[in-house]
C-alpha cells in the first residue's frame, strides 16, 4: 500500500530514514469506494520537526529580496501549469471530483500565486517626507516567521494556494496541514515549489490530524494560524491559536442563500443555480444551497425548469476516458450516510422531496459514495435540512411572499459567507447588496468568489479574526507593519539639536 508522507527540509519525510508515527489513516478513491493508499499521521514529534526546520530556514528568507522570492514562484506557476493535467488527475482520484472541476480549482489557485509574484509592488510600505522639519517616515511591512495554514478536503489545491503564496513572497516560512482525507497534493506542490528553486525548510507540510494540529496551534516558535474548515473546528483554532498569541484567520461553514425576484430571468437563474447547487456535489463552502424565492409563482417556474435539467445531469467518477460527468461522487461513506440522513429528516420534518438522490447507484462503481442531485420545496427555518451545512447536493426551496421576508431570513442565518440576488431591476440589487449579512455578493452571479487580487472571507459564523484570504488582507496578514520616524543631524553645520523636553508634535 502506497504510503503519503510529510515532507520537511526539502525531503519527503521517509526518504531521510527518520523515524515515522505508528498511526495512519485510509486513503479511498470516492468514486469506487476503495482504499488506494495511506497516509501517515504526525504526532508531537514530528510535527515539532516541521516547526523547527521552518524556523531555521526563516531567518535567511525573510532577508532575501521580494524580487528573488518572486521569481521561484514565477517558476512555481511555470510548473503547475506543466503539470496540471497530473495535478489534476490526482485531486480527483482523492477527492473525488469530475476533471474540469478539479482543472478549475487549481487555476484559482495559480491567480494568487500570479498576485503574489507582485510582491516587490505590494510589500514596498509606505513613505512620507517632512512630516516634520528635516523628519521622514517610512513603513516596513516585514514577516512574521513561522506561518501555519490548516486546510480542509475539498480544495486540496486550491485552499492551501489562498495562503502560502503570499506567506511565502512576503518572507515567511510556511507548515501545511493539509486534510487527511486527500493529502498526496500538498506533497506534489512541495516537490514543485522545491524544483522552483525554494530553499529547504521554507515549505513544508505535516500530514495528521488533531494530535498535529494541537502541536501547531501552541507551539511558540508559530507566529500565524490560517484555517478553513468546519465551523466547530474553526471555533477552537482561533481561540487556542488566539490564546497562544498567534495570529488567526479562521475560515468556517456555509449556508449561502440566493434570492430569486419575480423579474429574475429564469432561464439565467436556473443554469446559474444548477451549478451553483450541484457543482463538486454541493462540497463547497460557496455552493449555493437555499433558494428563497419570492412568491409562489416564481417557485413553481423555477422548480419546473432545475427539475427538467436535473432530469439531464450525469453523476459518475470524475475521471472516465472520452467523457465528462456533470457530478463526481461525495468524500466519504460516512459523509454519504450524513447527508441521507439529513435528508431522511427533511422528510420526516415536512418538506417536499421533489428530487431523491439517496438511492443512486452507478453501474460500475457500485461502491461509491454517489448521492443523486437532490431537491426539496416548501422548506422552512425551523428545519435541520435549512439550518445546518448538509455540504452535498441537496438544494432547499423556500418560499417568500416579498424581498423584505427573503432578506430578513437571509440576514437572521447563522452563516454568512455567501450570497445571490436575482433580478432584472438595479435598485433592488443595489439595496440588497447594501443591507444583506454576508462577506461575498453576486448579483445574478451564483458563486460569487473574490479573485485573488481581492479578498476572500464571509460573516457571521463563517469567519474568525478580522482579515480575510489572499488580496489585500492576506498580504496584511503574512506581514507586520513597523513605522520609522528618522531625522539625521545636520550638526556640523547647525546647532539646534539641544535637547526639548516636551512631548514631540510635529
Ligand atoms: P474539517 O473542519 O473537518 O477539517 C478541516 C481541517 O481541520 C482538516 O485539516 C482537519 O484535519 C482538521 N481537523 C478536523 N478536526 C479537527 C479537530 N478536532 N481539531 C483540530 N483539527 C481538526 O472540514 P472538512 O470536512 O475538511 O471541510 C469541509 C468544511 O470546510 C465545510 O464546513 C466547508 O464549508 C468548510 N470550508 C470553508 C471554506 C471557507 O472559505 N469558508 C472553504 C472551504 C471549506
């Protein structure tokens, strides 16, 4: 059985014949069901490996030029590109999704490392000249040292992107703690980034769970902590991470709303939302899962058309020669039963199932962890099915009498990451996307995901700490800002550098 390992200092982490953790986890392809390889979890040992070769290459890093650090991640970019295909084929044979998905996420991911290559541009500081007499000021946006990200399943590549380019061009030194469940990737780009011309110890990666990253999250040679997950764990990451002096970002759980308008194109709306709903089976933290739609008649128009283009969609592996499924299977048969479940209880609480996809079997694969597109009507708030974050293909109807209504439920969520209005009329989009609760907006755009020359981040409980990923907030965040005010003496000409006393204003 083939084995993932950590890599640190520049190795994967068996080929420097040091000892290994005796526990490790299951790998299995979602698509067939069966287990392909292991992966080895760290435990305090290792995993203070990892922080201690970080720390020894951070002092030599920091100090190097933005300009070279740039240039080995214009390489980095060169040689994902060479070989995305591979990269590709990889994400879906863990994860699960279908080939163009897992091509999209990996391009995202190129868009911040693209955004870091800027980073003589963007770490340059601030100057500004007599501010007072003879006095200058300038700003130095200098590393932190030891930077952390712990990233969840379902964007092996993609997430774990949104940090460490910027952690990296900023002259930090970086562990990643990818998630167990698809871990080979983080390794794939650590070999990348090391053929790029990284030197040994800037990039490493942990693989394990909890037990690594308690070690991570209270080491005191780790200066910053970024985390995407689960709510729950988000919760506990940037507390413990906060109560240890780190700095934190901590990305949480979805459950992002679209409110669809009587004038709303509906033909727009529905393609928009089928993508948005059913994408990578719904495991996004962006996938769109409730509708609100208001009044009755755009309910059942809009039901009509998702229920005939349901009626077409093809769910299978991601990965079948001379075809393209629609829809790859989800994570994990425990994950699977999970969301039956949720579903089973959206029945039992009163909703319309319109569209079952518990029981979905493709020939073939038998085993895998299928579950059909899925379509619930009349769903109301106090159902588990519209509170919680199911995070698989299951889409919920509600129905609103009027905007006011969709945007109070819209707003009263306990999540707040993303969220879409449809319509026609510029008005009303305008006053939702001034009075909605949510960090990301789309007018009639379903996904609304910042680019990397932006930032990423939600609202509510779907974000700790006050910056967001990559843009701005994540070169604000890899960085520390320290101001210098300078005056030099022109003494052997003047004499007026007596000592004052009194507090200095400029
Ligand atoms: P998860 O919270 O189970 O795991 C995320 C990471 O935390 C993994 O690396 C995992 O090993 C680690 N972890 C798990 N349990 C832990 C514990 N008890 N203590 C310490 N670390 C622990 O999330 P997941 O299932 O991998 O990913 C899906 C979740 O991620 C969804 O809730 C989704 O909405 C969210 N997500 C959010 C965003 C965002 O930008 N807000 C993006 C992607 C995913």
């Amino acid at each position: 059985m083939e084995t993932v390992f950590n890599f640190i200092n520049g190795a994967v982490h068996d080929a420097v014949g040091e000892p290994q953790s005796n526990r490790i986890s299951p790998i299995f392809d979602p698509a067939t069901g069966q287990q392909t390889k292991q992966v080895r979890l760290s435990d305090e040992a290792q995993t203070q490996h990892a922080i201690a070769a970080a720390q020894h290459a951070y002092a030599d890093w920091a100090k190097t030029s933005p300009l070279k650090r740039a240039r080995v991640l214009f390489a980095f970019k060169a040689l994902v590109e060479e070989n995305l295909e591979r990269l590709a084929r990889l994400i879906s044979s863990e994860h699960g999704k279908v080939y163009s998905d897992a091509i999209g996420e990996l391009a995202r991911g190129l868009e911040v490392v693209e955004f870091a290559c800027g980073i003589p541009h963007l770490q340059k500081g601030e100057h500004s000249s007599n501010v007072g007499t003879g006095v200058d000021s300038h700003s130095l946006m200098q590393p932190l040292g030891v930077c952390v990200g712990i990233t969840p399943f379902n964007f092996p590549a993609m997430v774990p992107m949104w940090m460490f380019p910027i952690a990296l061009a900023t002259g930090n030194t970086f562990v990643l703690k990818p998630s167990e469940k698809d871990p080979s990737l983080a390794v794939e780009l650590a070999l990348l980034l090391k053929q790029a011309g990284l030197p040994d110890g800037v990039f490493n990666v942990v693989q394990g769970d909890k037990e690594a990253v308690d070690v991570l999250l209270t080491d005191e040679r780790v200066q910053a902590v970024s985390f995407v997950g689960s709510t729950p764990i988000a919760e506990y990451i940037y507390a413990t991470a906060s109560a240890h002096g780190k700095r934190c970002q901590a990305l949480g759980g979805a459950k992002n709303h679209c409110l669809v308008m009587p004038d709303a194109d509906l033909d727009m709306a529905s393609n928009a939302i089928m993508g948005a709903a059913y994408g990578a089976a719904g495991e996004r933290c962006m996938a769109l899962s409730v509708v609100v739609a208001v009044g009755d008649e755009t309910a059942d128009r809009l039901i009509d058309k998702l229920r005939t283009q349901i009626a077409t969609m093809q769910v299978g592996p991601g990965i079948v020669e001379g075809k393209e499924n629609d829809m790859g299977p989800v994570i994990s048969a425990p994950h699977k039963q999970k969301i039956c479940d949720l579903v089973t209880n959206g029945v039992e609480q009163g909703a319309s199932l319109l569209v079952d996809g518990r029981d979905l079997t493709i020939s073939g694969y038998e085993q895998g962890y299928f579950v059909g597109p899925t379509l619930f009507d009349h769903v109301t708030p106090e159902m588990t099915i519209y509170q919680e974050e199911i995070f698989g293909p299951v889409l919920a109807i509600v129905r609103v009498p009027n905007y006011a209504t969709g945007l109070e439920l819209i707003n009263q969520h306990e999540y707040g990451n993303g969220t879409a209005i449809f319509t026609r009329d510029g008005e009303t989009a305008r006053q939702f996307e001034e009075e909605v609760l949510a960090g990301m907006v789309g007018v009639n755009v379903p996904l609304p995901v910042p680019m990397a020359f932006h930032s990423f981040g939600g609202w509510k409980r779907s974000i700790f700490g006050p910056l967001n990923m990559h843009g701005g907030d994540g070169v604000r965040f890899y960085t520390r800002m320290k101001t210098v005010t300078s005056r030099w003496p022109a003494s052997v000409r003047l004499e007026e550098h007596a000592s004052r006393f009194n507090f200095p204003t400029m």
